[in-house]
C-alpha cells in the first residue's frame, strides 16, 4: 500500500486509525514491535511541531484526533 501524508493545520486523522495505519507499515516493513504507541506519538509530535492531540465531538461521542496530519492511499 502507498501512502501519501500531507500536513497542515486543514487535516486531521483519528488517533486509532493513524495508530492502526502505522502498525500496518511497521508490519509491511517488518520493524520492531518495540516501535509501539508511545513512541510513535512522541515522535511525531517531535518531528513535526504543528502536529497535535485534540478531541473533537464525533456522533455525540468525544474523539481523539490528530490535527496537523492526514495520510492518504495513493
């Protein structure tokens, strides 16, 4: 699968699903299952300052998103 991640404040990615997307590469690629959610998070708010946790309403339910981000399958 080919991925294509755009960034800027527009785009936004619920934190599972850009978790669960990871897990799919990280398997794809076989890298380390040491590589799990905390890590991944932290680095991606390091590398990339304009990415960030928020929680938004979705179906009268709050949900954690990640703002800053998207990815896409190209």
């Amino acid at each position: 699968m080919q991925c294509r991640r755009r960034l800027g404040p527009e785009y936004d990615r619920q934190k599972g699903i850009l978790f669960d997307e990871f897990e799919e590469f990280r398997s794809e690629y076989a890298l380390s299952d040491k590589m799990e959610e905390t890590w991944f998070f932290r680095g991606l708010y390091d590398r990339f300052p304009g990415v960030k946790q928020s929680k938004i309403r979705l179906g009268g339910e709050r949900a954690r998103v990640i703002t800053g981000i998207s990815v896409d399958e190209e």
